[in-house]
C-alpha cells in the first residue's frame, strides 16, 4: 500500500503535495519522491526515508504547477533512493508513480531488455513506466492512449500518475483495484490515493472506478473506460474530517485493519497461486527447493502473535507436507543452546521484521548453518536482509499494536509454503491441491461475510463481558493456536487476563478455574475432534460456565448448550484459522473500547521490540 498525492493548477504544487504525502505516510513511509515540470524537463527528487528528509531535499524556491508524488510501502525491491518513486522511462520524456503490485512485471521486464531496455531499480513501477514509453513510440499515440495500451498487457493492481516532459498541462491517472480519487478545484485539480490530502482545498471529489483511465489539466477533465468509452464524472461531496479519513473511515487504525483483511489476503496470494499447473510460485521457497529437499524438518521462531503464526504453521506444514516443525519462543532458542543441524531450514516470523529476540535467534542459526527464511511484512526491514531467502506477506502498514492482518497474511503464507514442500515430497494428491487453492483463491469471500455477519453479535456478547476479571480460551487442532491468539489480542488491548488452552487439558487444571465469573470462549468448528470438543463444552456447562462457542453455520449440538452463539461460514480445515480469528479479533476490539482502552497503543507495549 503505497500513497500518491497530485497537483494541477496555479499554485505552486510542490508544498501542496509535500504536505499531502505527510498525510498519507500511514499508507506507507520507507521512501518518497516528487516529480514537477521545469522549462520542459521532468525533475524528480527522491529519497529513501520519510517524507521530511525529501522536503530537506527540495530547494524552497523550487515551483512547479503540475506536480505529483509518492510515498512508499516497498514490494519490489528494497526501500533505497534508486527504488523510490516516481521513476522515469529511459528517453527522460515519461515520468510515473504507482501504487499496486505488477504481477506479469518480470516477463514484461524481460521482453523490454530484448528491446534495448535498461533498468537502474528493481522495482515493478519501473518496468510499467518503460512499457509506456515503448508503446508511445511504437504506435506513435498519445499519452493516454500509451498508457491504455500499454496497461492491456498488465496484470495486476496499480492506481498510477504519469506525466510526460511533452506536455506540461496534463496528468494521466489510471487505476485498477488500487484506490484513487481526483479533487475539483477552481481552476486546479488535486489526485490521491484518498481525499486527506486535498481535503482543506475541496470537498469536491471523483473517484475512479476500475479499468478506468483519465487525463486531468487545471481546468478539463476526462474519462475513459476500458473500451475507450468517454464517461462523465460523478463528483461527490466529501462529508468525512481528516481524521476519520486516514482511517478508512473506522474509529480506530485496528478495526479498519481487522475490517481490511480480505483485501490484504487478495494482496498475499497474489500471483503466487498458478491453478492450472498446480504450482505455488514463492521465489524465497523455489530458490532454496534443493534444502527444502533434503531438509529433515524445520525449526520456526517468532515472538507474540507471529509465534502463535508459527503454531499455526506446524499444524499445517506437518499436516500437509508431513515434513517435522518445531516451533520456538525466539527469545528461549537464543539462549537454551539449542541442536541445529545444517540442513535445518529456519524460517522466522515477523510483522516488523526488527525484533531483537527474532533476529538474535537467526543469528545463532546462521552460526549453525542452517538455512534462514523469513516471512516479513515489511520490505527491506532487517529479519528480510538478514535471511537467506524469505515470502513478504503484502498485508500494507500495519498501524495498530496489536497484530491483525499481519496474523492472517501470515497463516496464509504458511499455507502457501505447506502445499509447496507438500507438492515438492509428493505428499499431496492433485484433488487435495486443487481443493485446499480453490478455497483460499475464495477465502477472502468468507472472511468479509465473517466481518458483515458477526460483528454487531459479536459486539453485543462483549459488553455483557466487558467487566470480566478473566477470560479462557480453548480449541482443538488448528484451533488451540487460534485460542491462544484469541487471548493474546483480549490480555493486551484490554487488559483483562485471558488464556488459551488446548481444549483437552482442561481437566489436568484449569477446570478448576471454571464458575459462573469465568467467561470461555471455545471454538468448536473442525468436524476432526468435534464430540471431543463438545463434551469440553458440557464440562463448562455442568460447572456454570459461561461459554462462547464460535460454530461452523448449521451448528446444532455445542450451539444448543452455549450461552451465546457466534456462526461463522464452514471451511477447509487448513484455512479454518483464517475465518476463526476473525471473531476473536472482534470480541477483543468491543471488549477493549467498551472498557475504554486505547486500542491502538495500548498501555506498556510498542509496535516493534526491538530491544531484548
Ligand atoms: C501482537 O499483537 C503483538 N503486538 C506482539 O506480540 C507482536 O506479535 C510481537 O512483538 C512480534 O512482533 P513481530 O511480528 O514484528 O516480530
């Protein structure tokens, strides 16, 4: 999720869109740039870092009236000077800033180098500008009609600006499944990724749909739709302040990130599911095939929620793949002298990627010679430079202390990673491939039913529960990690001490802990251990629990004896802690508000340890 920022008018553009990439910097802040016309060139500064060290950059006299910007999440290629956009073709007449992920950019990119083509970054963006300038040439076309062109032979999702050093009125916009909105003006027109940052000039504003390509001046505006069709704009007026704008809307950076999670798991798989050929493209995994060959198990370690992730993908490496996982609190394995053999393959989560324990841990890997792969969420963070090899989950910053989406993004790369050594120790049929990708190409579905059903239940059952003193938690297979992440996410955004427990053990102990005071929240969705599960819940019951039971829809034993009742749609087993998160994440954000927490920086903890 990157953040682009435009200006077209009278004024001087360049502070309008400095100040307005400041307002999108929670879409996205490792590197940012501008490009302006001057006496008919396109000058372009850029740099790595925040947007305050490029506004140290650019002289205060510098002016330009037709300006874009662009502030960085990094997908492609590390975040670095010749990695920030806007880039610009190879001829200098073509400049472009981009938001999305290019799926196709490398068969692009190659057919571009046959063509003459050189590259200074190593990044999609790059590939699309030259693309554009290729076709200008070739069909000798128009801008827009280039960019049209050129954007038939792209897959992927990208809302784009470009300018060219030809024309010094226009700005062509593009857009597909990346957000982008045009503020009308007196005589200017404002671009973002959303309306903060023109807000204060307009409440005038047109959003792009899909497919759509548009070419804006000061004072003209046109639309194109995919079949070339010109369309008149819907302008519409902005009612949302600022604030509620950088939040999509939502009262917090957490619920808009829980809510955001079927697009940040489109993000994840995109591209690396290929359905006819049944194969699993990760470039970390198909770089180090021959290790996960010969390897004799794996060793995952993680701290927090992205521990829990781990769990999580032992259940289903083990499961699929039958290849053996064990799962360390990094911070322990740093110190225990642990067994590492050579042919360990060492894989670590980490949403921030800076987590001293985590690093510590693969650095006492390394040591060993083990193979180190990490699953990160952000682009050029020091756990991805660090590995060998590794798959970036593409969840976008991650605002809230509280992992969310960066959890789900996770489940689904191990997912991803299982059906791969799976397909790699012939431990999987074609029909299981084929079931287990269909459903997670379709999960996304699922998990925004889960959000538009549950939540206002979900809501209700939290305030009967916001005084509680104690909370447990329990699940069976896949579940018991979920369980734990459930509790997880209650302790820290409410405060209220809350456990997670294999569904079993409750009777070696904590059954004890069981009368009416004590809320258990049990997820009772596999069909796999399902009377197992409900003589648990007759357990609480016979002792005067109160019991919380997340059930499959059509659920007709546990739902009969619970106190309340959340559904949630059925789904592969493997898949199934997408959907049951979703709940608990839920359950623990009302809790939280309704006890008037802070829940995006709740007491005590930091979004990043990056001390030990
Ligand atoms: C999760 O909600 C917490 N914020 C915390 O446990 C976090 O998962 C842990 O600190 C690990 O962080 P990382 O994923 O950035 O390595």
């Amino acid at each position: 999720m990157c953040g682009i920022v435009g200006y077209i008018g009278e004024k001087n553009g360049i502070p309008i869109v400095i100040e307005g990439l400041k307002r999108l910097e929670y879409r996205g802040y490792d590197s940012s740039g501008i490009c302006y016309h001057k006496s008919g060139t396109l000058r372009i500064k850029k740099k790595k870092g925040k947007v305050s060290d490029l506004e140290a950059l650019i002289s205060k006299n510098s002016f330009g009236n037709i300006v874009m910007g662009h502030t960085r999440w990094a997908t492609h290629g590390k975040p670095s000077d010749k990695n920030a956009h806007p880039h610009i073709s190879m001829n200098k007449k073509i400049s472009i800033v981009h938001n999305g992920i290019i799926e196709n950019y490398d068969s692009i990119k190659e057919g571009l180098i046959q063509r003459g083509y050189k590259f200074k970054s190593e990044t999609d963006t790059e590939v699309l500008v030259n693309l554009i300038e290729y076709v200008q040439i070739d069909l000798k076309v128009s801008l827009i009609e280039a960019v049209q062109q050129a954007l038939t032979q792209v897959i992927g999702a990208y809302s784009i600006a470009v300018m060219s050093s030809n024309d010094s009125s226009n700005l062509v916009l593009a857009k597909k499944g990346s957000p982008l909105v045009i503020g009308v003006g007196q005589e200017e027109h404002y671009i973002a990724s959303d309306p903060s940052p023109f807000l204060k000039y307009t409440k005038k504003a047109i959003y792009l749909d899909d497919d759509e390509v548009a070419e804006i001046s000061k004072n003209k505006l046109s639309i194109l739709t995919f079949d070339k069709k010109i369309k008149s704009p819907t302008i519409n007026k902005l009612t949302m302040e600022l604030e509620e704008i950088e939040k999509g809307g939502f009262e917090t950076f957490m619920l808009k990130e829980i809510y955001e999670q079927p697009k940040s798991i489109v993000d994840t798989l995109r591209g690396r599911i290929i359905k006819k050929s049944q194969i699993i493209k990760l470039r970390g995994f198909n770089e180090s095939v021959d290790t996960f060959k010969r390897a004799k198990r794996i060793v995952i370690v993680a701290c927090g929620t992205s521990w829990i992730a781990g769990l999580v993908a032992e259940y289903i490496i083990e499961g699929l793949a039958k290849l053996p996982v064990e799962v360390e609190y990094a911070s322990e394995f740093r110190y225990r002298n642990p067994i590492i053999y050579k042919n360990d393959i060492v894989i670590a989560f980490s949403q921030s990627g800076e987590t001293a324990d985590t690093i510590s841990a693969l650095k006492l890997a390394k040591e060993n010679g083990a193979l180190l792969y990490g699953i990160c969420n952000v682009v050029g963070s020091s756990i991805s430079r660090l590995v060998n090899v590794g798959t970036f989950t593409h969840a976008g910053p991650e605002i809230g202390v509280a992992s969310t989406k960066a959890f789900t993004a996770q489940v689904s790369v191990s997912i991803l990673i299982a059906l791969a050594i799976a397909k790699l120790r012939k431990q999987i049929s074609k029909n299981d491939f084929k079931e287990i990708t269909d459903a997670l190409l379709s999960i996304h579905e699922k998990m925004q039913y889960t959000l538009s059903n549950c939540n206002n239940k979900i809501k209700q059952i939290a305030r009967k529960y916001k005084n509680s003193r104690n909370a447990l938690y329990l699940g069976r297979g896949l579940s018991f990690p979920v369980a734990l992440e459930g509790a997880l996410k209650l302790k820290e955004i409410s405060y209220i001490h809350a456990e997670g427990y294999p569904a079993a053990e409750m009777k070696h102990g904590p059954i004890a802990l069981i009368d009416e005071n004590m809320p258990t929240i049990i997820i009772a969705t596999n069909k796999r251990n399902y009377e197992k599960i409900f003589s648990n819940a007759q357990e609480i019951k016979a002792r005067n629990g109160k019991l919380i039971a997340i059930v499959s829809q059509g659920d007709n034993q546990i739902s009969k004896i619970a106190d309340h009742v959340i559904e949630v749609p059925k789904t592969n087993y493997y898949l199934s802690p997408l959907i049951n998160t979703i709940p608990l994440q839920l359950f623990s954000y009302y809790i939280a508000s309704f006890r008037g927490c802070n829940v995006d920086q709740p007491r005590n903890l930091a979004k990043s340890v990056t001390v030990e």
